[in-house]
C-alpha cells in the first residue's frame, strides 16, 4: 500500500490524546500494564510519564510529539507490516515514525517478550 500526501497529513494532526486511549485499552484487553506501555513509549520517544501526561494535556499532534521526541538510536529496527503498510518503505518520516509506535504496541499486545519489543542486543 502506498502511503498518500493526504495520509500523512491526517497522521501530523491527530492528537496523541485521541489516540492513546485506545493503546492502553488495546493492550490492557491482552493482559499487559500500563506501565508496560508507558516503558515501549519511553524507549522509542524519550518521554517519561509526565512528558506523556503533559503531551496528552496539552492535547499535542503526533507532528508536535515526534518534533519533540528524542528517538530511539535502534527504532529502525522496528520493521514489519503495520496497518496494512510495510514500514521499512514509509518515505514520509512522521509516519513512519508513528507506525513505529503503533508496531511496538501492537507486539506489546501479541505477548511479545519486553526485550525484543525494545530491540535490546543480545549478549
């Protein structure tokens, strides 16, 4: 699937707020936590809880939360098929930025070991 200028543009402004409901719900239903969540999205974006909190207040687009994210040295690693698009050939940045995020949750959900959601190198 291709992604469109008009996707993209719908990705830039929806607001984390809208959206983050639904994770939780979504891997609460699979049996994980909350700070489960809250640990994949610190490890891809930098965010600690308040950030989070503050970001969701302050009812921020996913352009303004990827603008102030600091990502994670090894989210290239996250590849796949997400929301019927193949990551790894996303040109736009946001979106693939976003469809990293919603990679690493939607394995949080499947059950997926913590250490391999967060891309840790073996030892």
């Amino acid at each position: 699937m291709k992604v469109t200028p008009e996707h993209n543009e719908r990705i830039a402004n929806m607001t984390f707020a809208s959206v983050y409901p639904h994770y939780v719900t979504k891997i609460e239903k699979k049996g994980r936590t909350q700070d489960e969540l809250h640990k994949v999205i610190e490890w891809l974006t930098g965010f600690d809880k308040n950030q989070l909190q503050k970001l969701i207040d302050d009812k921020a687009t996913f352009k303004t939360f990827f603008e102030h994210a600091n990502l994670n040295p090894n989210a290239h690693l996250i590849t796949g098929v997400i929301c019927g698009y193949r990551i790894e050939d996303i040109d736009n940045e946001l979106t693939k930025q976003t469809r990293y995020l919603d990679k690493l949750i939607d394995e949080l959900a499947k059950g997926r070991k913590m250490e391999k959601i967060l891309r840790e190198p073996k030892n």
